[in-house]
C-alpha cells in the first residue's frame, strides 16, 4: 500500500500511506510549481516583448508605460535595491515555506505559486539590472505603473487572504478539521 495515491475531494491534497501507516498530507506540488512556473514566464516574456513600447492599449483605461523602480512595491525602499533584494529572498523563503508546511489544497498552493512566481520574476529583474520593469498604467486611476509579476503577487494574496479568512479549514495545515490527524507519534 506504500506509495499508492489516495484521491481526496476535489480540492484537497492527497494523503498518502506512510511507512508507519498513518496517512500524511502531500502538498499539491503541480498546482504551486505550473502557476509559479507561468506567472515568471508571463512576466519574463511581457518586459522582452513590451519594454520601450511605450503607448496606449486601451484609450483611457491602459497603457503601457516603461518605468525602472529601484524600489519594493510602488517604489518603497527607493533607492535601496540591495535591501529590496534581500526582502525578496526573505519573502521568497517564507512563501516556499508556506507552500510546503501549511498549503494542503491545489487553491491554497495555487495562490502561493503566484506569489512566488511574481516575486521570483521581480527578482532576477534586480539581478541582472539593478532594478524591476513595470509596464503598465491605469489610466482612469492614479496608481502606480505595474508588471505581469506584480499583479500576479497582489492576486495570489486576495486569494490568500480570502482563503485564510473565509476558508481555512480546507485550506492550510493546522485547521480544526485537521486536529488529531497529524499528531507526533509518541
């Protein structure tokens, strides 16, 4: 029976035999690595494509707008690129670390995916050049000028929080529904 998977709900991490028996959650690695994996791609082929292009896409609601910010989100820690990097690897580190302890539904991991997909892409962006590329402006609204990294960040935290707030128990490890599943074996 080792090794063989268990289908859940629709939804749900998988719970595979372990060598004692008991069932342990597995963290739905595809949802997290695919949306990790598209959201840099986007990101990386968007700022290759669109840099420079500068002009409007929709009349007074989008254009594209190249802009280099040395900075965190909407230009905090201006300025600082190394310690904006070093918040990035932190934050890297902690959705990492989400993903593999606390996700246990495909929702929950696809969210972190695209955290750390965005912030994975704003990061090779300071890297290689000291800076991230935004490209895109609302038009109809004074917002700061975004990249395809940085929305897909501020839509895996909605998710998140939303998740954690309304739908915790399906969600992440450590729910009262969970309780008594995962004890320590004494």
């Amino acid at each position: 029976m080792q090794g063989r998977k268990v289908q859940g709900r629709m939804g749900e991490a998988e719970r595979l035999p372990s060598a004692d028996g008991t069932k342990r959650l597995r963290v739905p690695r595809l949802s997290f690595f695919a949306s990790a994996a598209a959201v840099f791609a986007l990101d990386r082929l968007a700022k290759c494509l669109l840099e420079g292009r500068d002009g409007v896409i929709l009349k007074g609601v989008l254009a594209l707008t190249t802009a280099h910010n040395t900075g965190a989100a909407m230009s905090m820690l201006s300025g600082m690129p190394v310690l904006a990097g070093v918040l990035s690897l932190l934050g890297l580190a902690a959705v990492w670390f989400a993903a593999a302890r606390l996700a246990k539904s495909r929702t929950a991991a696809l969210c972190l995916g695209l955290i750390f997909g965005g912030a994975a892409g704003n990061l090779l962006d300071r890297v290689l050049h000291g800076y991230v590329i935004d490209l895109f402006e609302f038009l109809f609204v004074r917002f700061s000028i975004f990249n395809v990294a940085d929305a897909a960040i501020t839509v895996g935290c909605a998710m998140a929080a939303f998740l954690l707030l309304f739908r915790y128990d399906r969600n992440w490890k450590g729910s009262d529904r969970d309780a008594g599943k995962h004890k320590m074996p004494s």
